[in-house]
C-alpha cells in the first residue's frame, strides 16, 4: 500500500513505513509533550519533497510558531513567499483571519476557507492545531463530534493527509479532551512527557492506525536539532 512518509525519524519504521495518504490522525498530550514540533516537522519534511502544505491555528499567532520551529532551521517564510506553504489564523476570541475574509468561527464557511486554501497552493499535508478549541464554541458533545466528522471528510475529500492536535490534562489517560475525537480519525499517536522516575522522558505511542499493523509499545523520544526522533527499544 502507498504511504506518506511523516519525516519523524524512526516512525515509518513501526508503522508500516508512513501514513495512508488521505488519512486523518490525531496528535494528542500534555503541554511540553512536543505536539506543534511534530506538526511542524511532519509540514516541513513534505515542503522539502515537493509537497505544499497548511498549518491552521486556533491558539499560538503564526508568528510565534515560526519563532518555535526556527530553531530547527525550518524556514516556512520561504516557502510562503512562492506559494507553496500557508499559515492561517484562526482567533478563537474574535473573527479576524489571516489570509482570509472575515466571520464568525466554526460555521460552515471555516471548513469552505481551508478547502479553498488546499486548493489555491495544491497542499498535500495539512494541519489543525487543535481540536480542543472546539470545547470552546461546542457545549453539546455530540455537536462536536458532528463538527469534527465535517471537517475531517472535507479534508479527505480534498486529498490531504491531515494531523489535528489534541491537548489532553497531565496525567490523563484519555486520548482526547472531550473524549469523542479518537472515534473519528483513522490514526492516533500519543506524545507524553514523564518528569521523574525511571521512564522519565519523553515518550510516543500509537495507540491506533487503521488499515496497519502498528507496534504497541510506548517508545523514547527525543528533541535534537532535527527534530523529534523515535528511538529503538
């Protein structure tokens, strides 16, 4: 089966060498656990292989992701200078939009504004940061789930292979915020960060990944000048 490589070292190797293209996962755990630099390496490895790519998010500015993810020498300016990557703001405490006209948030139209983005620089990747801001806009869980499901069809729909972040409490064992979005996704990796003791670290785990046959052990991590790499237990 084809794949889409993630550009995480050491990933393709316990999932049957990549993503199914089209496929949407989600990235879920607690803050320092190394979510956007995932996302942004996932973006970053296809803009180097001719692959555009989009980053929507609800919470950090563009700005300071950028200021984030130059530490690894991960210019996207360039690539959003010749059209081949774009950033797109969505301000979960108004309406204001970069790259985009204005209206209130997660109505119809937030998911005809990303489709259109695919569409304009060709995108291939694409990633949503995060899914838990929807808890904001969504008292009902059921609505948010029918939220979720819209966008992630729209996104298949359009040929993208999708991540969406999820922020999950310290020390949680759920896989999600609210508890409904590992239901609709076709993958779920789990970043977690343990602070004493003897595993203490970094870890990852794929808790699910439709159509493969993943590994089910928590691996170490760790954070380089490269980026995230998945070590060999």
């Amino acid at each position: 089966m084809e794949r889409v490589k993630t550009g995480i070292q050491g990933l393709d190797e316990i999932i049957e060498g990549g993503f199914i293209p089209g496929s949407t996962i989600l990235v879920c755990g607690p803050t320092g656990s190394g979510k956007t630099i995932f996302c942004g390496q996932f973006l970053w490895y296809g803009l180097k292989n001719g692959e555009p790519g989009i980053y929507v998010t609800c919470e950090e500015t563009p700005e300071d992701i950028k200021k984030d993810l130059i530490r690894f020498e991960w210019d996207f300016e360039k690539y959003e200078k010749e059209k081949k990557f774009m950033f797109i703001f969505s301000d979960p405490f108004g309406i204001s939009r970069e790259h985009t006209s204005t209206y209130t948030m997660f109505e119809t139209a937030f998911i005809d504004e990303y489709v259109e983005a695919i569409k304009k620089i060709k995108a291939k990747r694409f990633v949503f940061d995060s899914v838990s801001i929807m808890g904001m806009y969504f008292k009902d869980i059921h609505e948010t789930r029918r939220k979720l499901y819209l966008l992630i069809q729209a996104l298949k729909k359009a040929g993208v292979t999708s991540l969406l972040t999820s922020e999950i409490p310290e020390g949680s064992n759920t896989l999600s915020r609210f508890g409904v979005e590992e239901f609709v996704v076709d993958g779920i990796i789990r970043l977690d960060f343990v602070s004493i003791g003897p595993q203490a670290g970094r870890h990852l785990l794929v808790r699910k990944m439709r159509r493969t046959a993943h590994s089910d052990n928590s691996y170490p991590i760790e954070i380089g000048k490269d980026g995230i790499r998945v070590l060999k237990l």
